[in-house]
C-alpha cells in the first residue's frame, strides 16, 4: 500500500502521466498494464478508496495464510490482469487495484467455506459484513456512463474462487480430533498366579 502512495505521489509531483500504463485490452501497448494497472489510480480519492479495504484483507491474508500467502496475492494479481487484458472493453485504460481486492476478498470467503476451519469462518462472516456490498460492482448496468472497470471486479472475484479451490489442501486446515476407540489387549492382561502348594512345615 506504501509503494501505491508512492508512485501517485511521484506522478503528482512530478507530472509523469503514469496512467498512460494502465491496460489496454486487446492492445500490445497494454501488455505492460498487465503488471502496472494495480498500482496506477486515477486519483487520490481513487487510491483512498482502495488502501483501506486492501490493507484490511492483506493483513487477513498475511496473518491467517501466512504460508501461502505471497503466492495467492501475486497469482491474484497475475490473473487479474491477464483476464482484463483478455475480455474487458477496449478502448480505454484500466487501472487501479479493485480487481486485487476483489480477488482477496472473495479468496478469504470462499477458502474459509471450503475449509470449515472454525477461525477462517469468523473471517469469511467479516469479510462477507465488512464487504458484501462489493458484489454489485461487477454488475455495469447499476453505473452507468461511469468510468468503472467491472470487468477488473469480475475477474478478480474469479481469480479468489479459482484459488480458493486450488489451494483448499494447502496453508490452515480443519482440525479434526480423534477421540480414537479403547480397545481391550487381551496380551496385556493376565490372571493373577496362585500358589496350590501348600506352604511346608
């Protein structure tokens, strides 16, 4: 999240026009905005509206996946990008973050379904309270003539639950315990000897 101040400070700053590096669908000059478009924002209030909400479920990710989860953020955002590049509307520029943060949102409910691990499950009924309402962004007839990427919505709520399946065995698991079955070990009891002499005089 710092380095995405970062580079908006230094565009600001210095006038660089960075946006011209978001993702061209469709376009070779937007096979580079595969790997860009993340951390490129319209606006500060752009970039504001996505800091929260990715640091909130990056520190979920980090905290309850830490095995696993540089591999889930950089596939989400690997996927993402190439997914927009390859369906989304041409003829403009997609950029910003939304599309990673709707691929971590929906890995962390979906993996925490899959997985029924007592804890996970509290943070799938979090994420589900806190960001439920990001489902209606992939819908684009509720924005219309709105300068919304939907697509980068929809393909990082994708990419999440197409992770969330393929990583389901691997990072905190379901505890099962095994209260296990006493069984009686007829070797390991014997009866008691008896003496049938009598003792001597």
């Amino acid at each position: 999240m710092l380095l995405l101040w970062l580079i908006k400070g230094a565009d600001i700053l210095f006038g660089l026009e960075l946006n011209d590096y978001g993702l061209y669908p469709l376009q070779l000059k937007g096979v580079p905005g595969i790997f860009t478009s993340p951390f490129l924002h319209a606006n500060l209030a752009h970039l504001f509206a996505n800091s929260v909400p990715l640091l909130i479920l990056g520190s979920f990710l980090f905290y309850f996946y830490k095995d696993i989860a540089w591999m889930i953020l950089f596939l989400i955002y690997l996927i993402t990008g190439i997914w927009v590049w390859v369906y989304a509307r041409g003829g403009a520029a997609h950029i910003g973050a939304s599309g990673v943060i709707y691929g971590l949102a929906s890995f962390l409910f979906f993996s925490g379904m899959i997985r029924r691990e007592t804890g996970l499950l509290v943070i799938t009924m979090l994420v589900a309270f806190l960001y439920g309402g990001l489902i209606w962004g992939i819908f684009p007839q509720l924005f219309p003539n709105q300068p919304i990427s939907w697509e980068s919505h929809l393909m990082g709520l994708l990419s999440g639950v197409v992770l969330a399946f393929y990583y389901r065995k691997q990072g905190p698991q379901r505890k099962s315990w095994d209260w296990g079955e006493e069984e009686d070990d007829d070797s390991s009891w014997s009866e008691p000897e008896v003496d049938d002499h009598p003792p001597e005089k």
